[in-house]
C-alpha cells in the first residue's frame, strides 16, 4: 500500500484498490522483483525477474534448523558494501582490530585462497596453537591448544559463509567444533550498508545467560571495532575507485582481491547483456 495515498498494488504490481471517491483502479504498474523466503531471510533478485535462479541462494539451513541456536543482527554501516566483504575475507585484520581475538591463527597459520566457478575462497589453519581469549570463552577451551581451521565462502555480490571449527590437537576436521556465520551485505546507497549477521552453535542450547554475552561480544566487534575503521578507510578514498588508489595488496588480501575482480567481471557482463537487449530492442523499433 502507498503509504501516502493509499493505493493498493498486488504482488504482480497492479493496482487493486483505489480508496478515493470514484474507486476507479488508475492504469498503473509498479516494477516488482522476485524475492525468496528461504533460511530465516528474505533473498531479493534486483535484476531481469526471467534470470531469477532461487538454486543459486547459498545453504544457510542451519539458520533456521532447531539443533543450531544462533545470535544474529543487522546494522547499517557507513561504508562501501565491498569493504565489508573485504574484511570478512582477510581475517588477519582480527589481530589489530579485535583485542579479544589476537591469535597466532590469523597471521602465522597456513593460507589459502582460490575461486571454484563464481564463488571464491580463503582458508586459514592453525595446528596445536591458542586460540583467541575471546573465541576460548565461547567454545570452553581456555588455556588448551587447538587445531584450528577457518573457511570463508563469499557469494557474489556480497553474502559471506565463515566455517569457524576447533577441536583438541589432531581431531578430524569434519568432528571439531562449529561455529558457522553469516555476513550478507545489502547496499543502501554508494556510502552506505545493510549489514546482516549471525553465528550459531549446536551446544548450551537453550542457555539465555550464554546467548546473550554472545550477542553482546559480537555486536561490540562488529559494530564498535569493524565499522568505525571501515567507516573511516571510506571517508579517505572519498569516493575514488578502488583500483585507481593503488592499494598495497597484503599476503592476506588474495580472497579479496579475487572476490573484488569477479564481481567486477559479474557486473561488466551484466551490463554488456543489457546493452545489447537495449540495442536489439532499438533495431526492432
């Protein structure tokens, strides 16, 4: 419904009900776009609706499965959307920007980063180190060494998937502990984000005391030490691209870097498509 005069639209667009006198419905059709309920949230597809593919919305079943409890928030963020992916994809920026997740895993384990089709990659793991003083609250492992193993999966354009496991020194991989994540970012404008979150566990279910210093941890690092620097990194590029600023590319940036110039190909070929439907449909005419 128009909130300012009242119309009515239906999920197709058409206009259903007219509350002024006469009630005659006006010859008026509102652009409408796919959207999807799936995992707990809602998936809008911006585009052509005929390439609307709900296959290719990424697993997040643990979202709403009842043997995972998760925590979860959303926020608006100042700050470019693709900053946001880029912090999540290099994850040594932990040891500088969150006190309490300093750990040798972030910048003196094993990286890897790779693409698989339209979907790219990084991997950090860490054997039989310390984890984090705020990651061994969670999981109930202070003062015990860890193997750790950290995996990121970014979704084109902007929804990320981190595969948070820990176990005792020389657990299989696929029997440590889990703490899976979301980070999907939705572009309100060029300066600002629509940051959504969430973390789970499939242990302490039911713990409200446990829940709430988990969101509580969380929103804080997120919201007070991951924001405010992007904020900040931002403001200095003033609305310059990214490339053109000659970015020092770090040993941690691979996933960043291949994540930025997919999209970047992702968009180009989005656009030559439109071009040439447009320069068609101008022959045709």
């Amino acid at each position: 419904m128009c909130p300012y005069h009242g119309l009515r639209f239906d999920g197709a667009g058409r206009c259903v009900h007219n509350p002024h006198p006469g009630g005659q419905l006006p010859d008026a059709q509102l652009r409408v776009y796919p959207l999807v309920e799936r995992h707990a949230l809602l998936w809008i597809w911006m585009g052509d609706p005929a390439k609307a593919d709900p296959a290719l919305i990424p697993d997040f079943s643990w979202l709403s499965d009842p043997k995972w409890e998760a925590v979860r928030g959303s926020t608006v963020a100042e700050g470019h959307y693709e900053l946001y992916s880029d912090n999540i994809l290099d994850l040594s920026h932990a040891n500088f920007v969150h006190p309490a997740l300093v750990a040798g895993a972030f910048t003196e384990g094993e990286r890897k980063f790779w693409q698989d089709g339209e979907n790219v990659f990084a991997e950090y793991i860490r054997l039989d180190d310390y984890l984090s003083v705020g990651i061994s609250a969670v999981m109930g492992t202070e003062g015990s060494k860890q193997d750790f193993y950290g995996l990121v999966q970014w979704h084109a354009p902007a929804v990320l998937y981190f595969d948070f496991r820990a176990g005792n020194p020389g657990t299989p991989r696929e029997q440590c502990t889990l703490l899976p994540s979301l980070h999907a970012f939705t572009p309100e404008t060029l300066d600002t984000t629509h940051y959504f979150w969430a973390t789970a566990r499939d242990y302490k279910l039911g713990d409200a005391e446990f829940t709430a210093a988990m969101r509580g941890a969380l929103e804080f690092a997120f919201e007070q030490e991951d924001m405010p620097i992007i904020r900040d990194s931002h403001r200095l590029m003033r609305g310059e691209d990214f490339w053109s600023l000659r970015p020092l590319i770090l040993g941690g940036d691979g996933g960043g870097v291949r994540a930025r110039r997919m999209l970047k190909r992702l968009i180009d070929r989005e656009q030559q498509t439109e071009q040439e439907d447009a320069d068609g449909n101008a022959r045709q005419v």
